[in-house]
C-alpha cells in the first residue's frame, strides 16, 4: 500500500510552516515603496514590433515592465497586502497613419496679460506641432477651435463664427503692453464699451463688432486645415495670396482700425523690433512665416474661460457624419490647450438664448432672483445687469465646480466610442486655481487629468525658464498619437496558508492608481460625500475589476487584472494596483515565523503582446505566459491555545494534515488541543465533522463525532483525542474538520483524505465436505479491485473424482474485510 505524506504545520519553533508551501523566505527587506528593493521586477522583456525599423519589423526590448510587492501587517489577525505595478510597452506605426486632431485652444485675456508670452508661445507651439504631424503624414487634418466666453465655430469656408453681441463682448484697445492684443495679427478693435444697458451696448458695439468681423482671422481657413493648403508638392511653403489679398483690400482702407497690431509693420515691411519679436511666430520675424504661421498668429482674444464650450465644438465636429477620415478612436484627437481653470459653462436650460438688440436685462431675469439667467451662459444673478454681471464679477464657488464638472462631462462624450469617439489630451499652462474658489491647485489639474483620456495624456507647460517649456511639451503630447502602446495581460494568484490562516471574509478590496489619478471598480458607485476619507473631487474612472468573496475559493484568491496600464495609455503611464485582504489564525497558528500563503502559489502571471501587423493598432497576445513570485510575507502569532488535527495510516503516526490512501483502509485522526498560557483553561466543547468545507458548514452539521465536553487544559499543556476511520467504496475526498468551541469564537482545524481506487487480494480454498481437509492447493489472487464483489462461482474446478456442492460466501466482498472464498466438494 502507497501513501503519499504531506508534512504537518509545525516542524519546531520559527519553521511553523508546511514544507509543501514553498520551503523558501523572501521576506520584503523593506517598507519603503521608493527603494528599489520593496519590488520584484520582471527584468527583461523581448517581444516583436512589426513597425520597427520603418517597418522592417524586428525585436524591441524592454525592462522591468511589471513590478510587483507582498507584505502582511499584524499578528493572529493580519492585514495582507500585494503591490502591482504595470509599464506599457511601446510599438511603432508603419507607415504612420493619418490622423484627424482638433485643437481647442484657450484664447482669453489671461494669456497674454501682464505682458505674458503664453499666448504667443502657445501660438508657436501649434504651429510647430501641426507641422511635426505632417511629418509623419501629410494626410494629417487639423480643425482649430478658440475659446473664449464661448467656442470660435471654424467655418467650413473660412473664418471663425463668433457672437460678439450675443456674448456681451468686452472690447479691449491695442496697446503695446498689458494685454498685448496687438499681437493679433489683423485684428481689428474698438473702444471700451462701458455702457451696462444693453440696447446701449448694442447699439455703440454694432459697429465694433462689424469691425471686428474684418479681422484677418475670417479670412483664413481653420477647418479641416490640410499640408497642401500650406506647402506644395515639393515641400515649398506657398505664397499667402490671403494676407496679400487683405493687405490689399481690408487693410489699406482703414488703417486706423489696427492702431498698436503687428499688421503695420507687415504692411510696411517694416522688421519687428525686439519688443515685438517675443510675441510673434518666430524669432526672426514675420518675413518666413507660412500661411499656417499667419492663421495661427491672426486667432483672435476673447474673456472668460468656458472650456466647455469649446469642447461642444469638439464634439460636435467628431460627431458629425463625414467630419474624420477614421472610425479608429486612436486617429481621433481633440487637444486643449488652457492657460485657466474652467470659470464659465453653458446654461443647459437656455443654451441657444443670447443677447440681441431689443434686448433688456429683463428678458433674462431668473425666475427666482439669486437663480441663474435665462442666458447662454450659466451665471447666478447677483446684480440686476447681465452686462455688469458678465463683465464685473468672478465665478462664484457653484459655478467654478459646473464649469469644471460640464467640461468633464463634455470630454467624457467625446471619449465614448458611441459619441465622438476621440482621444483627448491637455497642455495645461501654468494652471492654477481661482481665488476664492473651491479647489486647490493639485484639485484643479487631477479634474484636467480626468478630462484627458488617461492622466499622462494632461502635460503641464510653463511660459519661460522651466523644465517644461510650452512648444515641447505639445510636441510631447501630440508625440503619442504616433506611437502604439501595448499592456501586459496580468493575473494575480495568491494561494492562503490554510495551514494555519483562512481568509477573513467581506475583507477583500482593490485600489488601484494610473497616472496620479485614483480609480474605482467598474460597478462601484461614486463617492460624493467630502467627509469620506476615500473622497475625490474628480468622478474616478471606473478601470479596476470588481472583486467580491466569489474572488477567493478554497484559500486562493484569483483576480484578473486585464491589460495593465489601463487603455488608453502614454508611453509614460503608470498604474499602481493594491489588493488587500485580512487572514486570521483558524486555529492551528501559533509561532514567531509564520507564512501567510504558500510560497509557490502566490504569483502573476502575464502575457505581453506582439505587434504583427505595423499599420494597425491590432495587439496579439501570443507570446507564453510568465511568471513572478510574489514576496513571503511572515507574521508571529502566539495565540493562548489553539487546536490542531492529523491524521495517518499508522495509530502511533497521525502527523499528516493530509493523505491519499487506497479504499477499504485504516485511518487514524488525532486532535491535539495545546495551552500556551501559565494557568489552566476550560473549553466547553471539542467535536469533529467529516465531509465539510468550512466551518460553517462544521456546525451545522448534525453528524458530529463528540470528542470532549466541557473539559480543561492544564497550564502550558496538551489533551489529545484519537479515533479511527475505515474508508469505503464510496468515499473520494474525505475533508475532516476538528471544532474547538471557546468563550471568544470557535477555532478549527482540517485534514483532508483523499481516497484512492485501491486493490486487494483473497484465498480460495478447494476442501472435502466431509473432512474439511484440503483436496488441492489454494488459489491465490492478488491485483483485484478492492470494491468489486467476487463470485465465488468464477472460481469453480472441475476436479477428476470430486463433485461441487457448495461455496462460503457465496459473494466475497473485499472492502468487508473478507479475504477466503472456501469452495466444497464431495467424492464422486
């Protein structure tokens, strides 16, 4: 007979751990998340990139893609803690595919104020960002969409759509400092308007606004701007026929309307002094400008910063049939660039209402004073003027969280493949938050980086003098819709050390981090209350798997991670994933050196993918899985008493927690009750239940084997309690549970039985009925099934003089203990 021996928990002081758990200690040498030694890392990683080398295809290589971390806090109850973190690899188009981008740009005061050069800067930046995508392709189509206090419309014939009068435009001055409109190029202003009635205002701004519609701006292209509007086959910049047209037509009829802009020295061919040449296109001047130069140094100013509205345009346009030449949500991009926290969003009530002439304040009273106007935009009523109202105030702390949260919700339909299906990214520059306002800083750049289709996709820039100029940091950005980014495929396994622990239930969570921004479980619900601990200001995504106890069976929690960063992802994602969970000593652990799982169990196990087609986003996830283990996390446990059971085939060996035995054997259980304390201690009740799973069950069930009652442990001492099974032909998997009921809860342990097809063997004996004396030799058969019945008929002789009469039994069971067939004959 085989037997096949796991050894038990307790191999002596500091090695309270079965052999079978992994026999080995990688104990986390440190708590410090910053030191390279708290992580374990995948090392290298090799896998195959069709685009490579321009589309030659070959190996790339990467390190240290998934890193990952195991520790454990506590004592008999201990808190259980497994770090993932995951890198992207990152994989080459070939040939680099066409893209169609929108950039909203924010155009308002701010970013030219106190002389500042964000405008410019920002201005540069896009042009030189158009040109690196045509780089790539020459396909490439650019929309540019300005903001202000409302979205610049780009006209499919040119031009850009702008209610001047409905907007309650403030007019501003060139000047030469300050706000610097002058570096507009073409754009032509008037005076302050300082009237608040509104008929007033209509009827001195008419004029202003006609004026400003003969802006250079309207007359440039900003939709759908293509490289061959730009550059000739061969690579050379065409002639701006448009700027010479309106030098020629607009311009030299009223001069006066561009006092302070840029536009004189153009029309002069006067060069730009040094005080000009920071806010133009370039360095060097005008005079190599392009026309993508010109449009882009000619988009007007606006005030306040309603980045909703911008990205209603956005939408709009990747909503519209026709608009973009791919349905691929990675040739689709929306680019804001911002200078402000969101202060102004869209009325839903009255989104189309503006100011007319005709118009009196009265026409957009709220309902209720103190309500919001029946106006475009969303403002609260504090004054009995919407001019002044518009103009005069900030946002209040209400309106500050809408705009936010409306820009938010405007970008999440751009992002949904059902809606506009595109990927938007941020250039936040030198972003801040409004003072008095109801966000920080940091508040106000994660609501951004969830406006972003993943948190890297958010670049803060700064104007000057940083490591984060504004054209780099663009180019940086519009750099990864030139890229492939590809996920390894991750599963945690995390085998508990049943030996000793069992998992505590309803404990089980998951957190996880990408890009500096917290996420959630898909289903898990919104926290909106700001007293929550594990409160946001911005809406989570919802990217983390949800977990549950259904995540955890027999001991082994199993959760999938999926592809990790999460889609979609930078070159430069990050994702931090924690599972956490509590153990507790089930009855058995008792020790300085105690394993909360077992050693080879406990792992992820990941497929990192190949690109096998260059021109297609298409991943395939072929390669052989890997592996890593996870660090052993050791906790010490000294519990006042515990209980543990063996079991073994032998009455003077049952140190087993479990066996595979054959059928129709023997088997031996022992229960060992221990008193670790210096007094005596008395248990009300000691029972053992066979053919459960977990404790529950165990008292529950009405089939108990009563062990002890109501009995006690001498000081620093042990009671044992033994019985004996016999396995039968029914028997497969014969879990044991040993139950020891206390004052504080119940403790338990188990050993497990596995049942084995077995053999047996049996003598048939050929006597004289009459003497009982042998009339032949015995027949021996060894090798029978243990659970199969014998006929004693099959075993029959025909014997020369003898005749058959009888058999004892008739039917031999084996499993009975039965092993002699004795078979009767009498002289013929």
């Amino acid at each position: 007979m085989s037997t096949t021996k796991s050894p038990c928990p307790y191999q002596g002081p500091g090695k309270q751990n079965p052999a079978n758990i992994g026999g080995y200690d990688i104990i986390r040498p440190t708590e410090d998340s910053a030191d390279p030694d708290y992580w374990i890392t995948s090392g290298n990683t090799t896998v195959y990139d069709a685009g490579y080398d321009t589309g030659q295809g070959g190996l790339i290589h990467f390190k240290d893609r998934l890193r990952i971390s195991k520790g454990a806090a506590g004592e008999c109850t201990a808190a259980v803690t497994l770090e993932v973190e995951a890198a992207p690899l990152v994989f080459s188009y070939y040939p680099p595919h066409s893209l169609d981008v929108v950039f909203v740009l924010d155009v308002t005061a701010s970013m030219m104020a106190g002389g500042s050069r964000k405008m410019a800067l920002a201005k540069r930046a896009l042009s030189q960002t158009i040109q690196l995508l045509w780089r790539q392709n020459k396909e490439t189509r650019v929309t540019i969409v300005p903001f202000a206090r409302d979205a610049y419309v780009p006209l499919p014939g040119g031009g850009l759509s702008y209610d001047y009068l409905g907007t309650l435009f403030t007019w501003r001055r060139s000047t030469t400092s300050g706000n610097r409109i002058g570096q507009i190029l073409g754009y032509r202003n008037g005076s302050y308007v300082s009237t608040t009635d509104i008929p007033d205002y209509m009827t001195q701004s008419a004029p202003i606004a006609a004026s400003a519609g003969l802006s250079l701006y309207n007359y440039y292209n900003y939709y759908k701007i293509q490289y061959s509007d730009i550059f000739e086959d061969d690579g050379d910049a065409r002639k701006d026929a448009v700027l010479d047209r309106y030098l020629s037509e607009i311009y030299t009829q009223d001069p006066g309307a561009y006092a302070g802009s840029f536009i004189q020295n153009v029309a002069s061919g006067t060069p730009l002094d040094s005080t000009q040449l920071p806010y133009s296109m370039n360095d060097t001047g005008y005079e190599n400008n392009t026309i993508l130069d010109n449009l882009i140094w000619a988009i007007p100013y606006g005030e306040d910063t309603n980045t909703e509205a911008g990205l209603n345009e956005a939408y709009t346009l990747f909503n519209t049939p026709g608009f973009a030449q791919s349905d691929d949500i990675l040739r689709r991009a929306v680019i804001l660039i911002t200078d402000g926290q969101a202060n102004r969003s869209v009325n839903p009530a009255y989104p189309g209402v503006y100011a007319a002439p005709g118009s009196t304040d009265s026409d957009f009273f709220p309902s209720v004073p103190g309500e919001p106007w029946r106006y475009f935009m969303y403002l609260q009523q504090t004054v009995n003027s919407l001019i002044a109202e518009t103009a005069g105030r900030s946002a209040t702390s209400e309106e500050l969280v809408l705009a936010l949260r409306r820009a938010w919700e405007t970008a999440e339909r751009i992002k949904d493949p059902a809606g506009g299906n595109a990927t938007v990214f941020v250039l936040g520059i030198e972003i801040d938050a409004q003072t008095p306002g109801p966000y920080t800083r940091d508040d106000v750049l994660n609501i951004m980086r969830t406006i972003a289709s993943t948190g890297s996709y958010l670049h803060e820039a700064a104007e000057n003098g940083s490591d984060n100029p504004i054209i780099e940091e663009l180019e940086r950005l519009a750099g990864y819709l030139l890229v492939l980014t590809g996920e390894p495929e991750a599963v945690v396994t995390d085998t508990i050390n049943t030996a000793l622990f069992e998992y505590v239930p309803g404990s089980i969570h998951i957190t996880g981090v990408q890009d500096k921004i917290t996420l959630k479980s898909k289903n898990a619900s919104d926290i909106t209350d700001p007293n929550d601990p594990d409160y946001t200001v911005y809406t989570k995504p919802a990217l983390l798997p949800d977990i549950s106890d259904a995540n955890v069976q027999n001991g082994v929690v199993t959760v999938s991670l999926g592809t990790i960063p999460y889609a979609p992802a930078s070159p430069d994602s990050r994702t931090l994933i924690r599972l956490t969970y509590e153990i507790k000593n089930k009855g058995p652990a008792h020790g300085s050196h105690l394993h909360t799982n077992n050693d080879q169990e406990t792992l992820i196990t990941f497929r990192e993918p190949n690109h096998l087609d260059a021109a297609s986003a298409v991943l395939t996830y072929d390669n052989p899985p890997r592996i890593l283990h996870f660090h052993t996390p050791v906790v010490s446990c000294h519990s006042d008493f515990t209980v543990e059971k063996y079991t073994g085939t032998e009455a003077d060996n049952t140190i087993y927690k479990s066996l595979s035995v054959p059928t129709c054997s023997d088997v031996y259980y022992r229960v060992a009750v221990h008193n670790h304390t210096n007094t005596s201690l008395r248990f009300p009740l000691l029972y053992e239940v066979q053919n459960v799973n977990t404790l529950k069950e165990a008292q529950a069930s009405p089939s108990r084997r009563l062990l002890a009652e109501d009995f006690t442990v001498a000081a620093g001492g042990s009671r044992e309690f033994t019985f004996q099974y016999k396995t039968d032909c029914s028997d497969s998997v014969i879990p044991d549970f040993a139950v020891l009921e206390t004052d504080t809860g119940p403790l338990y342990d188990n050993a497990v039985i596995k049942v084995q097809g077995g053999t047996s063997y049996y003598t048939v004996q050929y006597l004289n009925r009459c003497t009982g004396m042998r009339i032949c030799p015995d027949e021996l058969v060894t090798g029978a099934d243990a659970c199969k019945p014998v006929d004693a008929c099959s075993h029959i002789r025909c014997l020369p003089c003898w005749k058959f009469v009888s058999a004892c039994p008739y039917r031999l069971e084996p499993c009975s203990g039965e092993n002699i067939i004795k078979l009767y004959y009498i002289p013929r």
